[in-house]
C-alpha cells in the first residue's frame, strides 16, 4: 500500500482472519497499523496484492460495492469521526437505524444500555464537541458495537481512557467477539495485551514480523454484558 505516489507504507503482507479470531495489532508508531486497518476498512485500496472480505475479492470492487460491506464492519478510527451535530445517544443508534428492522423504542433502549455500562449514562444527550476526549472515544467504541458487526476493526481504542475503563472496553470487545465477531484492536498497550491474551500480528516499518499462528483466542475469562447478549 503507498498513499499517491509516495513510497510503499505497507509490504509484502499476508494473513488470513479466521472468522470469530480475535487479534491485536501492534508495532511502534509510524509502523503501519492504521494504514493496514484502512485496507481493512476498504477506506484504500492496495496498489498491489490482493485483498479478500467475507470470501470476495474486494481489490476491484465497484465503488458503488462498498457501503454495503462496510455495513457488515464495525470501525473505532483513531479520530473518533462523530457527528458534531447529534447527541451521543443519536450518534450511537445510527448503525441500527441505517440497518433498519428494529424499532425505535428498542433501538433507544439498547443504546441507553450500552452508553451506561461505557459509563456514559449522564452525557447521552451530549453533543461530541461538548465531550472530553475519552468520552468520545466510548462514544465511538459503541457506536461500533451496537450492531454486532461482521467484523470489528478498533484503531488505539483506548488510548484516552484510564486503565480500568481501558479494561473494561476490552471486556466489551471479547465480549463482541464471543458472540462471533472477528475482532482486530490495533494498540500501543502491550500490559493490556499481555493482559488479554489473544493472539498478535506484529508490524515493524510497514512488514509483518509476526502474525499468528494459531487461530486467534481470546484466553482470558471476562465480565458479561447483558447488553451484547443475542
Ligand atoms: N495520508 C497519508 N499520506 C501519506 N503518508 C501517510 C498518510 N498516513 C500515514 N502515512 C505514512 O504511512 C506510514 C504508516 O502510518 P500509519 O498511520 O499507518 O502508522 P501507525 O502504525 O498507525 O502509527 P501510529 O501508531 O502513530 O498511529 C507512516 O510513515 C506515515 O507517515
């Protein structure tokens, strides 16, 4: 992957998610995590290679291909990406209104659930510039869960929250991935890894050093959440 025509960010990288794996992604800063959850995200193209989502090769797929696979995916980006001019509340809901199907009492009862277990119960009807940043951040994180994604892809997700909220949205991510949804968090906090126990891809200066072997699961036991029951 090269961003224009600059020099190639990401080289010669290739891994299989195995669906229902849960990894981490991790390497120093500059190393490419981001970029490879954009090829993930579909957000970029490879300018070689060959990447493959939910069995299809989305390498050449239509523009007009990709909100529908991405509504299969949940995404934390880095920079939270919420919109300004809704409430916490509205901003989480919007993947289960955009999917359709449930109604309107039960979607707001679901996302009031899940912005009081982030800790979030007196800042739902907060808009995002009024929100600190780890505020915004659980915002983001539940808007990804909400609808129990495909395939979930959390960029520094806890990056600006304290260790036992940190944990606690970690929790919330086995949790996800428990009920099958094929997880990778990218993050700088290696205790928390150690901590959690899945498996790991490694990036140094744009090249795997190291992706799983085995299948990607989570080993350490967690809190349940009601909310993310089926
Ligand atoms: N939009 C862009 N245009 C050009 N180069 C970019 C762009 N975004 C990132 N890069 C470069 O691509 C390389 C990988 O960056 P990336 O953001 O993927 O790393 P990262 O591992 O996520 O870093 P961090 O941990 O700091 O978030 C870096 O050399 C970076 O400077």
């Amino acid at each position: 992957m090269r961003y224009g025509m600059g020099a190639e960010v990401l080289q010669d990288i290739s891994f299989t998610l195995d669906p229902g794996s849960f990894h981490f992604l991790t390497g120093p800063s500059g190393a490419g995590k981001t970029s490879l959850l954009k090829l993930l995200y579909l957000a970029h193209r490879p300018s070689r290679g060959l990447v493959t989502m939910f069995g299809d090769d989305v390498t050449s797929a239509p523009r007009s291909a990709l909100p529908r696979l991405r509504r299969r995916i949940g995404v934390v980006f880095q920079e939270y990406r919420l919109l300004d001019h809704m409430s916490a509340i509205d901003n989480v809901a919007m993947p289960l209104r955009i999917a359709g199907g449930a109604d309107e009492a039960k979607i707001r009862e679901h996302v009031e659930e899940l912005l009081i277990w982030v800790g979030l119960k007196d800042r739902m009807h907060a808009r995002p510039p009024t929100l600190s940043g780890g505020e915004k951040q659980r915002v983001a994180i539940a808007r990804a869960v909400i609808a129990k994604p495909e395939l979930l892809l959390a960029d520094e997700p806890t990056g600006n929250v304290d260790p036992d909220m940190a944990r606690r949205l970690m929790h919330l991510f086995v949790e996800l991935n428990k009920l099958g949804t094929t997880t990778v968090v990218a993050t700088h906090d290696l205790e928390l890894v150690e901590e959690m126990g899945g498996a790991v891809m490694q990036l140094s200066a744009g090249g795997l050093t190291h992706s799983p072997a085995s299948e990607g699961q989570i080993r350490n036991p967690h809190r349940p959440h009601k909310g993310l029951t089926p």
